[in-house]
C-alpha cells in the first residue's frame, strides 16, 4: 500500500502543470528580440492581437523553411493588425544570425532559459527546445487559438488564412 502512495505522489508530482487553452489569458512575456529590441505582450494588451509561432531550433530544416515562408510572405499577415513574431529558446545572438541568414523582416524572440516556452506549454524539458506551435492572443490578451499543425512551408500563408477566420481586425 505504502509503496502504491508513493507511486501515486510520484506521479502527481511529474505531471506537467495545467496546460494552456484558448480563452485562458496569455502568459506575460519580456525577451529580448534578433532586432535589438525587446518586447513584452503588456506592450501590446489592447492595442493588438499577437501572434507567436514557436519553433525548435535555429537553422534546422523545417524551421529555416518555416522562417523563409513568414520571411517571403509576411506581407499576408501584416494585412491583419498583428504583431507577429517567432519564438525559441535560442540565444539572442543565434536568432540574429538566423534572422539574418533567412532575410527575416520580423522580430525573432529568445527565451534561452526556457521559461516562458513552459509558461506557453511547448517547452520540451529534457531538451530545453520549444515544439512547433502558433500560439494566436487577441487584443485583450486571452489565448484565441494554438496550432499545433504546422506547415512549415505554408506557415505565412496559414498564419494569414487564421487570422482571417479567428477575425482579426485588417488594417487600413
């Protein structure tokens, strides 16, 4: 019996926190960014809806295809008001570099501690890498949808076509 509780605590304890879920709030952030600045989701908290599209690894194939397509396509979403950015817990100066290497028009998030990417429930512990997931957050900061099907190489094209139908407000 004894050893049964233990086995119950045991499990309770390495079970992952609650995962997060559309219309819950967002996870506050602050992490510094490939441009040199760096942006917290307060800053755009009744002003925008935001979008994060998590990635693994810096100049790993699906996620050099995936920042190709954001890179060459961005002008789909920025018909939307959105700012919109990718994530991963790379170094600042990894993602610059990527940012860089892939022409990269918007902002690349670092979060090398990992902590907001488990916040964000996409953090891969034993790795210390994030999953491939677009986590879309409406203007008054509560979670509207996580995408967790993502193809790489229609990522801007996709992110476009969401924004459209959670109805993110277009610009102009």
């Amino acid at each position: 019996m004894r050893h049964a509780l233990t086995l119950l605590l045991a499990t309770l304890v390495s079970l992952p926190a609650l995962a997060l879920e559309v219309g819950q709030p967002a996870p506050d952030f602050t992490l510094e960014a490939s441009d040199g600045k760096t942006y917290s989701l307060d800053d755009f908290r009744g002003k925008r809806a935001v979008v994060i599209a998590w990635y693994p690894k810096a100049f790993t194939r699906g996620c050099t295809i995936e920042c190709k397509s954001l890179a060459e396509n961005g002008h789909l979403i920025r018909e939307y008001d959105v700012a919109y950015f990718m994530a991963s817990t790379d170094e600042v100066e990894t993602n610059k570099k990527f940012a860089a290497a892939e022409k990269a028009d918007f902002p690349l998030l670092s979060d090398p501690e990992g902590e907001v990417a488990k916040a964000y429930d996409v953090l891969v512990p034993a790795l210390n890498i994030a999953k491939r997931v677009t986590v879309y957050i409406g203007k008054d900061g509560k979670v509207l949808k996580i995408d967790r099907d993502i193809k790489p190489a229609t990522s801007a094209e996709d992110m476009a076509q969401t924004l459209g139908e959670l109805g993110v407000a277009r610009n102009g």
